[in-house]
C-alpha cells in the first residue's frame, strides 16, 4: 500500500525549496524591521535556516523513505509520535491558511478592493487542491517553470529600476541595534527558511535520499540571494518609504517608468506571488493531507483533499480580522509560535533518535 | 470513450472558465470613468476644512479637430477638460463628495500633478498627502508643486500647446532640463524627504500669470518646507544653485561676462556631476560638494577674441564663480530657513553613523552654523560651428 507513487529528483526538489521559500516572502519582505539592513538580517536569518536544513535533512536521511508522520512513530512511539503528528498537521495547515490569507490581502488592497477576499483564496485553493490531487511529481515539475520565470521577473524589475535606485539608501550599514537586528534575523529565520520543515514530508519521495543535504542547501542559498536581491532593490528604490510599505516590492516595481513606455508593470508582484505561493501552499497543503492520510492509515489521501482545503480556506478568512493584526501576528508572535515546530522538535527528535539508536541499522539485506 | 462523470466535470470546468473569467468583479468601463489629469488641494476659508480640485478629462472632446470640418459651430468646441472643486472635511471624503457634481466615478491613476495651494502648504501637508501615499490609485509618480496662489486657480490656466492644463504642466516639470531652474519632485520623492528627520522636503514652485482669460501657469523656482509645513520659497538662481548639489542638473545656460567686459557669454551646461563629501577635521564637521561640469561656447554678444588661451581660461574661470555663486545662494538661503534641503544631515548620517546619533537632535542648531566649502571644476569643451565671433577680421 503506497499513498504517494511518484518520485522526484534532487534538482526538482531544489527548484521546488526555493518556489516554496520564496513563496508570500516575496511582496511581504521578511526582517522588514530591520529597515535598510534588512539584506543583511536575511543573509544572518539564512544562517539559522541553514542550521534549521541541516536537522531535517539528517532525519529525513536517517528514516530514508518515511515522512515525518511515520518517523514520529518509530522515534515517540505510536501515542505521543501520534499527538506530535498532530501538532505538525495543524501546523502545515495553518501557515497554508496563512499564506492564503497573503493572497487574499494582496489581491484585495491592490487591485481588486471591491471583490470579497474569499473569491480569491477560494480560487488559488482549487488550483492548489488540483495540484495536490495530482501528487508531488506535478506540483515539483510545475516548480521549474514557475520558479525561473520568478527569476526572470526579479532580475527583469531590478534593470529596469536600476535608474532609479540609489544605493547609498543603504548606508550606513549596520544601523539598527543589536539586538533589533537579531531580532529581525530571527523572525527572517522562522519565516521564510524555518518553514522548510514542510518538506520532511516531500524529501522521502527524493530518487537519491542523499541529494536531501545537498539539494537543501543549495535551495535555501539560492533563494536568499534572491530575497536579498528583492531586499536591496526595494531598499536602493524606495529608501525610508519602504519601512511604512505594506507591500515594498509592489510599490517598488510601481515606480518603474522608461520613457513613459515601460510603466505600470506592477501585475508583475501579482503573478509572481501567485506562482510562487502556488507552490508554498501546494507543499504545505499536500503536507497535510498525506499526513493525515498516514495518520489515519488510509489507503489514499484522494478523500481528504476537498475537506482539508475548505478548512484551510476558513481558518484563513477566520483568523484575522484585518491586515494590520496579520502583520502584528507576524512579527510579534510568530517567531515564537513557530520554533518548537521548527527547530526544537525536531531536535529533539534527532536527538532521541540518535540515543535509541532507532532506526536499527539492518545489515545486508533486509530479511 | 468518455465516461458519463468525468463528461460531466468537463463540461462543468468549462463552464465555469467562461463564466468566471469573461469579466471582473468590478469591472469599469472607459465611459464609466471620470479621469483625473491633475489634482488641487486647497484650505478653504472655514477652518478645518479641505477644498480639493480635479481636472478630469474628457476623452470625448480630445480627439483632434477634423480637417475642413467647420460645422461644429463658431463656438469653437468644447473644453477637453473640466474642472471640478469640492470642499469636505478630509481628503477622501471630499473626492467621495465629487460624486454629487460629477456622475462619474474619479479615477486617479493617471493623475499626473498635485497641487498644494500656498494656505495648505503652510499649514502642514502630511494630513493631505497621506491619502495620496496609501490608496492604491494614485502612483507615487505623481509630480508635487506648491501654487503660489490657490491651487484651483493654477488648474484654470489656459495650455497652449497641450490640451488640458494639468498635462501641460505635468510636460513643463518634465522640460525643466533645457535650464535646470526648476525642481522636479515626485510624490515618492517627497515622502521621502517627508520622513527623513532632517532633509527638508521641496517641490516645485508654479505661479500664475496674465490676466483674465489669458492666464498661463510658469514654474518660478522651488517651494522648500520645514518638517511638513511650508517655510519659504527659492528664486529661480538658487534653486539651480540647489540642483547643482542634488546633482540634478540636466543643462542650462550659464551667463559670463565676457574676459573684455563688453557684453556677455552664454554658456551652455552639457553634463554635470557633484558630491557630498562630509569630513571630520580637527574636530569639527566640515562639508566639501564637489561639482564637476562641462559646457560648451553658445553664444557670445561681445566682439572679442575667445579663441586665445586666456580668454577661454577666463571663461573657465568665471563659469566656475557662477556655478559656486548659485549654490552660495541656494546656501544662504536654506540657513536663513534653517531646512536642510541639500541632504547634508543624511549624507552625515551615511559616513559618520556613530557621530550622528549625537547630533541627530541637534542638527537645527548645526546646519546654519555648518561650515560648506563648494569645489568647483568647471571646464569648457567646444566652441561650436565657429571659433571667432562674425565680424570683420
């Protein structure tokens, strides 16, 4: 009995961190607190997130084949693995929901303020339960496509802009006290990088289980230099504005004007977000699914695809009242919220792991 | 074959695309929008009230006048434009209050200039912008001018060689490069300024002149504020003497006098560079601007031989006095207003960050007090299609 047939390669997974971690982080500029060092707080926040890939793709290497569901069994036993399994799919759906919220607000305040916000987060989400339907080995190769014309994009609105910017908006460097910037860092740890632990559900249905440390890496770097590359145009653009922006790359990529031709490409941010939080939700959504198809031994996840879906598109309509508490949530509680999913239980997992000696290595082949 | 549910998905799918993707939600057609070309911001007499104007396009009346065709009557056509005013108690409730004149709904994406009148000005323009800067309508492209009179008289000039006055001063802030003597300031520039805790906000001066229904709208120089209050205005001379710093400079003609003393030399300005450079000497905070520029002989209305070698250093030379002359006054006259419009403070802050937190607080004590040397390098390149003047050899 298998829930998931399709498999993907290391590259395919690479492309698919990245699309994920870039996801929503694109127009909502991660470490926006720490003002014009945000690149720097980024770069510091991947530090931590590369700490953060090390632990899962040590776990995920240990139990080749088993996704964090199963693994939290063999590591906790079935009783408490079974609550903490819990804990993570509420977890995966909840951040979707979040980032359908994104969407919703995005798409709202921009363009559309008159049409209600569920039109929009019901939308992406039948796209993303299609996707979900159709397995990791489609929601990966939409990934490449995806993911390079986002690249296309940013380096595209960085030329156009590179008129405009001015990149003493960056001076002087290392502005903000210490302990703002670390606090900035951090919350750019825990949002993006920290929420790759969504992937411990994808890495098993990797062709090589070994490419997980490698891929991993390289996605999380790559991704950085283009938040960074994101962070630095919209600094160079907007310089002190930027800090009062609700979405800076937006209004960034709104300034664009060559000879009065090239202007108003803002639709732009749109499609990028709309591409890359495809993916983040696809990953997280399809995260939930098959977990609780694992948890409750189901022979396929197909049933749970429609029923997951509308309450992640409820709880993201529920559980804010309006952008401003969005933002507040973000920065003041979700650092926090987000660690012992993020770092302290698999740590502890690896940690309990390596002291049981579980998985028990077989030798030769297995019996 | 296909099977009769997943017949019935399709069909359902493909309904559904046409359905949902024929139209917007809100969708707006041309002739259901009241385009505005340019906004005004006035205070009205009664207190606490705002008085906004708006020119709004009339899509209809712009197409070009057809050949031949005398039959529209001898009242010439109608305006392209028309302008309307409103007075409420905010900003957005007064553009909401248009909809009581005009049966159209505004439309501000295209509007290219705002007007702040010289009685909004003074009294603080943060209130005002702040609609601009947050819905999502209007761009921060937008170009911001103070009008010497009311703002709503500023958008009843007549254009000449454009259609619709907001359009043609939007144009008349985009040609300002032919002399540089005017500023050109966008609402994303501004709120810049607006929210550094130094640099003072400018924006560009327009006036009216003529009278009745001649009037035209002339940019006068440069409006600067203190923090968000209008403070003073620059002249034409020292607002290039300000440009020359921001090193916004596109051309312009530099006036000298000729090394003879019989009349005058244009020069003409070609390119233009400068910087801020702050230094720390014996202790105390120096500023040096660099200006580096290149000009051309334009025209000479002296019989002299300029071709000589001292002649054209002469030239050199007294082009250099000019350039520091003008910035000398744009100088004076942002530390009689004691506003930072040059953006020393910021440049301070950049290289001197641990100084900075110092005098942050202080810096409306420093700045008129600061010392400012302006290094010029002026070099002349070409003499154009003659080298000695056309008289009589």
């Amino acid at each position: 009995m298998k829930l998931e047939g399709g498999k993907i390669a290391g590259s395919e997974l690479v492309f698919l961190m990245i699309g994920f971690t870039l996801g929503s982080s694109l127009i909502l500029s991660p470490a926006q607190a720490a003002k014009h060092d945000d690149w720097l707080a980024i770069l510091a926040g991947l530090g931590e997130g590369l700490v953060f890939a090390l632990i899962y793709t040590t776990l995920a290497v240990r139990f080749p084949g088993k996704t964090l569901i199963q693994f939290n069994d063999i590591i906790y036993g079935p009783y408490l693995g079974k609550i903490i399994s819990l804990g993570y799919l509420w977890y995966f759906l909840q951040l979707g929901s979040l980032v359908l919220r994104n969407f919703g607000d995005f798409f709202t305040t921009i363009i559309y303020p008159e049409t209600p916000m569920i039109v929009f987060i019901v939308l992406v989400a039948l796209i993303c339960a299609s996707a979900v339907r159709n397995g990791i080995e489609v929601i990966a190769r939409c990934s490449i496509l995806l993911v390079v014309f986002t690249f296309v994009v940013i380096f595209g609105t960085a030329i156009l802009l590179a008129k405009d910017m001015k990149f003493t908006n960056l001076l002087p460097v290392f502005d903000i006290p210490l302990r703002e910037f670390i606090k900035a860092s951090h919350s750019a740890a825990t949002f993006p990088f920290g929420e790759t632990v969504a992937f411990l559900m994808v890495i098993p249905f990797l062709k090589k289980v070994k490419e997980a440390k490698t891929s991993s890496i390289i996605a999380l770097i790559m991704a950085a230099m283009l938040l960074v590359v994101v962070a630095v145009r919209d600094t160079a653009v907007l310089g002190i504005t930027k800090t009062i922006s609700t979405y800076p790359a937006y209004q960034a990529v709104r300034l664009i004007d060559v000879g009065k031709i090239l202007t108003r490409l803002e639709i732009l941010i749109a499609i990028n977000l709309l591409s890359m939080g495809f993916l983040k939700i696809a990953v997280l959504y399809y995260g939930a699914v098959l977990g609780t198809a694992q948890l409750l031994k189901l022979r396929s996840y197909l049933p749970l695809v429609l029923p997951m879906g509308a309450f992640m598109v409820s709880l993201s309509t529920l559980q804010f009242g309006s952008n401003i508490e969005n933002i507040n949530f973000a920065q003041e509680i979700y650092p926090y919220y987000a660690l012992p999913f993020q770092v302290g239980l698999p740590l502890i997992s690896l940690l309990i792991a390596i002291l049981r000696g579980v998985p028990k290595k077989m030798k030769g082949a297995k019996k | 074959m296909v099977k009769r549910g997943s017949l019935f998905l399709r069909i359902l799918a493909i309904s559904l695309i046409i359905l949902l993707t024929a139209g917007c939600w809100n969708r707006r057609e041309l002739d259901t929008l009241a385009i505005v070309s340019g906004t005004g911001i006035d205070k009205p007499e009664e207190p606490g009230k705002v008085q906004i104007t708006v020119q709004i396009i009339k899509p209809g009346e712009m197409k070009a006048p057809q050949a031949g065709g005398g039959g529209e009557g001898g009242s010439g056509g109608q305006k392209p434009y028309w302008t309307v005013t409103a007075t409420g108690d905010t900003v957005f409730d007064t553009i909401r209050e248009m909809a009581h004149k005009s049966n159209r709904k505004l439309f501000f994406p295209h509007n290219e200039i705002i007007i702040l009148g010289e009685d909004a000005a003074e009294e603080g323009v943060q209130k005002y912008l702040d609609f601009f800067a947050r819905d999502h309508e209007p761009r921060w492209l937008a170009w911001v001018l103070v009008g010497k009179n009311t703002a709503s008289e500023v958008l009843e000039t007549k254009a000449e060689l454009e259609k619709v006055p907001a359009i043609s001063i939007s144009k008349l802030i985009e040609a300002r490069g032919a002399t540089s003597e005017a500023s050109a300031v966008t609402l994303h520039e501004f709120l810049t300024r607006l929210m550094s805790k130094t640099t003072a906000p400018v924006a560009s001066l327009i006036e009216v002149s003529g009278q009745g229904k001649e009037k035209t709208a002339l940019l006068t120089g440069t409006a600067v504020f203190k923090k968000d209050k209008l403070a003073g205005y620059l002249n034409k001379t020292e607002t290039r003497g300000l440009l020359w710093v921001l090193n916004e400079i596109k051309s312009g003609i530099i006036d000298v006098e000729c090394p003879g003393g019989k009349g005058k030399v244009s020069l003409e300005i070609i390119r233009a560079r400068s910087k801020i450079i702050p230094e720390i000497k014996d202790n105390t905070l120096h500023l040096a601007v660099e200006i580096d520029e290149e000009g051309n002989l334009g025209s000479q209305m002296c019989s002299d031989d300029l071709t000589s070698e001292s002649a054209w250093k002469t030239l050199e030379k007294n082009q250099a006095a000019v350039i520091h002359n003008e910035v000398m006054a744009a100088l004076k006259k942002a530390r009689e207003l004691n506003t930072d419009i040059f953006g020393f403070g910021e440049a301070v802050h950049k290289k001197y960050p641990k100084l900075w937190k110092d005098i942050e607080d202080k810096w409306d004590e420093f700045f008129p007090n600061l010392e400012v040397a302006v290094i010029v390098d002026a070099k002349l390149r070409r003499s154009g299609l003659i080298t000695k003047t056309v008289k009589p050899e």
